[in-house]
C-alpha cells in the first residue's frame, strides 16, 4: 500500500494571495510531505481569472494541476492561458465547446493522481449539470486511477454536500470551493471520500471575501456595480490536507490548514 499526501490550497486572491502561497507553501510541503499540490487559482490575477504569469508562479512554487470556477473567464488573458497550458483546468460541466480542459491526470512517483473541477448551479450560472458530468468524468478517469480530487466550485452548502454523497467511494477526495470562507466540517464520507464543505481562501481577511469593504459594501446599499478593488491586510492561507491509499482511493486522513490561525480575543 502506498500512500500518498494531498496538498489542497484554497482560493488564491491576488497578489497578497500570491505572496501567502509563496511564504507558507514550501513549510506546508514539507510538514506534510506532500507528494502533490493543487491550488484554486481562479482569483490569482487580482480576483480575476489566472493569466499565464500567476500560472507560472504558482507551478513554480509546487503546484502540480491549477483548479478555476466561474471567475476563470473575467480576463481574456486567462481564457486565453487555458488553451496552452493543460495543468490550468476549469469547470469541466460548462457547454460542450468552451475551451480548456476540465480534469487532468498527472503521473506521480507513487502513481497517477486526477483531479476533476467542477462549478454548482444552485446560485450561479444554468450550466451542466454536475451530477451527469461528474458520472462521465469519474468513470472516465477511473479506468487510469483511483485517486481522484474533485474541486466542486458551488454557492449553496447543500449542493456541495448532495453531490458529495452522490460520488462517495468513487473519488480520493472532495474540496468545497467559491465562498471564500473556511468550514469546520472536514471529514470522511461513509464510503471513504474525504470531504470538505468550503476550504476557504488565502489572501485578505480584512476585507469582504477578498475585496475592499467600502466597495462590497456599497454593492449591498445601492445595488449597483462597484469597481472590484483587491483588499491587502490580515492575510491568512487556506487548505486541507489529505492521507490517501493508493491501491483502494480512499481518504485515510484528512484536515483543514489556516496559517496563521484568526485571533480570538481583542490585544
């Protein structure tokens, strides 16, 4: 039996997200001798999509395969960045045609790993569904492995805990993404899939999931459209961590990472 540790890192925001990843990663690597690194980068560039320069610097750091969701589309460049590298993936459920790829399977000195990046529909765009999708993509990426991660980029806790109970025992491991705020309910799903509702976001806390307060909170008072501003201070990094057997795909240990942890009381 081999095992394998999983690195996942949640929603890189911007530059301050870039240098928490850049400060903390290589620590995190090897306190967990992570044998592979994903990261949701679909924020990298300035809470907008991931251009090639912010793709480079997250592989460059240890990356392995880069996760998006419905932000991956705000910039061309980023568009544009899913059509030369196959490592960036998005959200495989969007219409038949949308460029990019949706799963990718890397080979690993401990054997092949697959990760699958799914995006909700409760909330968010009538795209795909991701129930049908994820049958197809499993089934799929079974034939070459049992270690598989499913990113599902969703809005609605329930949707993420429906379709997390639909492929338990079927996946290595199932990461909540896109609310940018880190749930305390990391387990193992009956069946062995490793399960967290939302890993939450690395970058600024001081702020409205990633943006500035002034901005967000004008968005609420006058239902308008602000101009998106990248917050900069109290920043924190997000992930989980996963133990995964190589011969069964099963979760054999799984926790949540916050580096560093929120101050609980006032100075």
């Amino acid at each position: 039996m081999a095992l394998i540790n999983i690195l996942f890192i949640g929603d890189i925001i911007g530059k301050p997200g870039m240098d928490m990843a850049r400060t903390w990663l290589p620590g995190l690597e090897k306190k967990y001798k992570a044998d592979f690194i994903i990261i949701n980068g679909e924020n990298a560039s300035d809470g907008k999509g991931c251009t090639d320069k912010e793709g480079k610097a997250l592989f460059e750091m240890g990356a392995k395969v880069i996760t998006g969701g419905n932000h991956t589309w705000d910039k061309h460049q980023s568009q544009d960045y899913l059509k030369t590298e196959e490592r960036y993936i998005r959200p495989q459920n969007y219409p038949k045609g949308t460029f990019g790829r949706g799963y990718h399977i890397a080979d690993t000195p401990k054997g092949k790993i697959g990760v699958l990046n799914l995006q909700g529909r409760a909330f968010m765009a009538t795209i795909d569904c991701p129930f049908r999708t994820a049958d197809w993509a499993i089934e799929k990426m079974r034939q070459e492995t049992k270690v598989i991660i499913v990113d599902f980029h969703a809005e609605a806790t329930a949707e993420k805990i429906a379709l997390a109970n639909y492929v338990d025992g079927k996946i290595s491991g199932f990461i909540g993404t896109h609310t940018h705020i880190q749930t305390s309910d990391e387990r193992i799903l009956p069946k062995g899939t490793g399960y967290i509702t939302d890993v939450g976001m690395t970058g600024p806390y001081d702020s409205v999931i990633g943006m500035k307060t002034e901005a967000a909170i004008n968005r609420f008072l006058y239902q308008t459209p602000q101009k998106y501003q990248t917050a900069e201070n109290d920043l924190h990094l997000c992930g989980v961590y996963l133990k995964v057997d190589s011969e069964t795909g099963k979760t054999l240990e799984i926790s949540r990472i916050m580096l560093p942890e929120f101050v609980r009381q006032a100075e």
